[in-house]
C-alpha cells in the first residue's frame, strides 16, 4: 500500500506522520473507505457522493475541485484493493480514537443518507468498526448519534 501511494503521489508515508505528506494518503484512505461503504448496496447515488466530497472538504481543508481528484484517487486504489485493510491501519496508525470515531460517524451519514441500513451495510460497517479497533458499543453511539442529528434536521 505505501509503495502504491509512494508512486502515485512521488511522496514518501511516515508512519505517525499527518503532516503534509500524510494528509493526501490521510484522505484518500478515509475516501476509499467512505466509497467502499456508498457503494456496498450497489448503489452510489450522487447526495452520497456529495457527502464524500464535503467531508474531505472539511476534514482536509480541500476545495471541491481537488476532493474530487482525492475521489477519483480512492476509486483507482479501491478497483486494485482486495481489502480495506490498508486503509484502515493508515487512518489506525495516524489518528487517535476521537477522530476514529468521527470517522466512524461520517461512515453512518454515509449509511444513513437513503435512510436505510441493509444487510451489507451493516456487515461492512461492524467489520470497518473492528479494523479502526473501536469497540461495539462505540459503533452503536455512534449510529444512534447520527440517526437522532437526522431526526432533529427532518423534524
């Protein structure tokens, strides 16, 4: 994995390191995952991958224009990817619980954008809950969390 993104991006991955650096692997890891999780019911509609866009946005400080580069990045990585693995040990490798759990919350607005959990969801967000190594009952405040914020914007 790091020898793939060293030759895509020409930069070196430090492990621990979410310098300038990491910050690209940073978010093309979180994009991988954030499209693997849209994509598992085999539909990827376009307010989900608005959602993606807008969450590297605010999580990396990018524009529009380059969240769509770090997109189409993931999406390359993910179609020679045969787990998600690497992406969850770079994102377990540079960031501490709290932002493991917002990552987590972005992972159930992802979900939960058509409003449904189905049977493939649900076992890839319990599996993404064990590689970022948060316990279940973190997966579960995390759900109830996001799906109460949607509560409160819809009613």
């Amino acid at each position: 994995m790091f020898n793939i993104l060293n030759r895509m991006f020409g930069m070196e991955v430090k492990h621990g390191s979410a310098g300038m650096n990491g910050n690209k692997e940073l978010s093309v890891a979180l994009a991988a995952i954030l499209i693997e999780m849209a994509t598992v019911d085999g539909q990827f509609s376009q307010s989900e991958k608005e959602l993606i866009i807008d969450i590297l946005q605010k999580e990396f400080g990018l524009s529009q224009e380059e969240s769509k580069e770090i997109e189409d990045l993931a999406n390359t990585e993910l179609n020679g990817s045969i787990d998600l693995w690497h992406y969850t040990n770079l994102i377990n490798e540079n960031y501490p619980t709290e932002k493991k759990i917002t990552i987590m919350e972005y992972i159930w607005k992802i979900i939960y954008t058509d409003t449904k959990l189905n049977d493939h969801e649900d076992y890839l967000v319990h599996k993404l809950s064990r590689l970022l190594n948060l316990p279940h009952s973190q997966l579960i405040e995390t759900k109830l969390r996001v799906k109460n914020q949607q509560s409160a914007k819809s009613g």
